[in-house]
C-alpha cells in the first residue's frame, strides 16, 4: 500500500486566526483508511524566529500529521482490533 503525504507551509496575507489543519485526500477502498493527506500550516501566525515558538510549530506540525495519517474520532471505528 502506497500513501502520500504534503506539508504546505504558506503565508496567508490576512489574519486567518488559524495556525494549521490537515486533511484526508484520499482513502483507501478497501478499508477505507487514509493513503493521501495534506497538512496546511500558516506562517504568518507564527514566529520562526523565537525557538520555544519554533517548538509549539513542530508539535503542531507533528499533531496535524497524526490527523492526517486518520487519526480522527470519525476514522476510529475503522481501526483493526481497536
């Protein structure tokens, strides 16, 4: 099985008031989980230049991918032996 994954880091020229979200692009026929998602970050509402902020965007960054991967409530029941 084959899976994509994109990280999209823009910077959005108005004040969005989000940081970052992931998305499920494509699931799998069978067992209906993801084998393609994407994980959008927002540059502009963070501050790559402070290391104790540079550490929340890699958390968040890491929290969006687990999303990404179908790591949400609506893809629990579609857990083998869960």
């Amino acid at each position: 099985l084959k899976s994509n994954f994109h990280i999209v880091f823009n910077y959005e020229d108005v004040d969005a008031g989000y940081t970052a979200y992931a998305g499920v692009c494509k699931a799998d026929a069978i067992n209906e989980r993801p084998i393609a998602a994407f994980v959008y970050i927002n540059i502009r509402n963070n501050i790559l230049d402070d290391r104790a902020f540079t550490e929340q965007v890699f958390t968040t960054l890491l929290h969006e991918i687990h999303h990404g991967l179908g790591f949400l409530s609506s893809y629990i029941p579609k857990f083998w032996n869960r």
